[in-house]
C-alpha cells in the first residue's frame, strides 16, 4: 500500500491547470505548422500563421492561449494499491483547480447552477472521471473545455442497420452544422457505443488523446484519417474564413455496445485543443 497525501494531488493540479492554458501541446503546434504549409488558402495561411503567433506569445508571456480557460475536466485512474490520506481526491482536485485558475489569473467561467448562473468564482467544480486500475499510482488527465465548441457537440443514437456509413454522415453534419462557431481548424473527438452517458464520455476523452497517435485498432485508424479527409472536404477552414484545414484531427473512441444500438457522440474542440496529464 503506497499512502500519498492529498496536498500532493492539489499542488500537481493547480500546475496543470497553468500549463494546459498557457503552453499550446506540441501535437496541435506541429500539425498546425504543417497545416500553414500545405493550406490552399491565402487568407487560411494567414490565419494560422497568426494562431502559432498566439500561441508563441502565450507560451513566453505565460499567458492563457484564449479568454475562455474552460471547464475543467479530468480522467483520474487510480491504483488500487493507493490509499489518499487528507482530503478526498475530489476536494483535492477542486482545490487545486481553485488555485490553479486564480495564481494563474485564469478566466473564471463555472456557474453554480444551470438556470440561477451565479459565478462560483473560482471555477469549481470540476468535471471528473473516474477510473480504477492495478498498482500504486494515479494518472491524471486534465483537458480545460471551452464551450464555443462544447456547444457544438452533439449525440445520435443511430440503428445498427446505420453501421459505418451512419457515423460518417453523423460526424460530418456536426462538423458543418458547428461551421466557423468552434474557432476552426477544429479536433474531433468520436465516441461509439456503450450507452448514451458513455458514448458523450468516450468522446471528450478522445479528445485528450494527440492526435499525432492513431487509434490501436487498424480499423478504427483508418475511420479516422477517412473522416478527416471528409472533413476537410467542406472548406469551413481556418476560423471560418475558407480553405482545405478544417479540422487538424480525428480521435475515435470505442466501447461495446446493446445488439439493438449505435450510440454516436461528437465533442468538437477548437484549435487550441488543450490537454496534459501526470502521474502520481
């Protein structure tokens, strides 16, 4: 049994919170510099010229890429040979998100209910995911969502009968419905199967994969280069504005499902799509 006290857990949180909004991942940085090479667009080319000079500036200055900082979100796994001693890891990531977005002068954008919208003014609480694995440490995935592309996301709960030709139609019209709103070029983030929750799940954690680093299984690797290459078809373009660089990548995410269904989710994310993860 492996004891780690809870101010472990806040500390590491409140840094990833900083990080994950001011430093831009070098996955997205990458295919946004061969995206500028390869654009068609003249206009397309200047735009993400621009979005690697936010993201430099942002990067020195320490300074969040964009205003909206997001809801937080984590993917937590835990070793069943941890035992967290202080707080529960939940009042632990609440705190260190707590300090992380304050010390970090991040935008403040969680309200405590839906309908009165009364600022928690500290964005908590956060979204967390939990999960449960062998051995003595706790990964940590944290991804800060903002909702110009949250709102963009949808679900479909297709037939079976659907099958793959259904979840590319599905993919793509959420793509050209969201158009320029999610700040384009955009990552896509698919969950298929398991139930309605855990398909929207699926999802956003697909989302907290690089997008450099294909799906494991051959079959699903290519629906994602496929779906890109659709995609791209629709020339929305850099921030709306025209071109071949709609989106910079596709993530898929898989789970058994019911023999009567084909849940499908779609979680865009802008260009900024912002994520790290630690291990404890």
């Amino acid at each position: 049994m492996r004891i780690i006290n809870s101010e472990e857990i806040t500390k590491t949180v409140e840094q990833m919170c900083i990080e994950a909004n001011c430093c831009l991942n070098e996955d997205i940085r990458s295919a946004l510099e061969s995206a500028e090479k390869n654009e068609s667009s003249e206009v397309g080319r200047r735009v993400l010229s621009n979005l690697l000079e936010n993201a430099a500036i942002a990067d020195k200055r320490e300074m969040p890429i964009c205003q909206d900082t997001g809801m937080a979100v984590f993917f937590i796994t835990i070793g069943k040979e941890v035992f967290v001693e202080g707080d529960s890891i939940t009042d632990a990531v609440n705190k260190g998100v707590a300090r992380g977005y304050t010390k970090g002068y991040l935008r403040k954008s969680v309200v405590r209910d839906p309908l009165d919208r009364v600022n928690t003014k500290d964005n908590t609480p956060a979204v967390i995911y939990y999960d449960f694995a062998d051995g003595d440490k706790i990964e940590i995935t944290f991804a800060p969502k903002g909702f110009g592309s949250e709102n963009k996301s949808q679900l479909k709960m297709l037939n079976p009968s659907d099958g793959v030709k259904g979840i590319i139609d599905f993919v793509v019209d959420a793509v050209k419905t969201a158009g320029a709103n999610p700040c384009p070029p955009m990552v896509v983030g698919v969950g298929i199967g398991g139930t309605m929750d855990k398909a929207c799940c699926l999802s956003k954690k697909a989302l907290t994969r690089s997008i450099d680093k294909r799906n494991e299984n051959p079959y699903y690797a290519e629906l994602e280069k496929n779906l890109l290459e659709e995609i791209n078809k629709l020339g929305i373009g850099p921030q709306g504005f025209g071109g071949a660089t709609t989106a910079l990548g596709v993530n898929i995410e898989v789970f058994p499902t019911h023999i009567a269904g084909l849940p499908a989710a779609v979680n865009i994310s802008c260009h900024a799509t912002r994520h790290n993860a630690r291990i404890i």
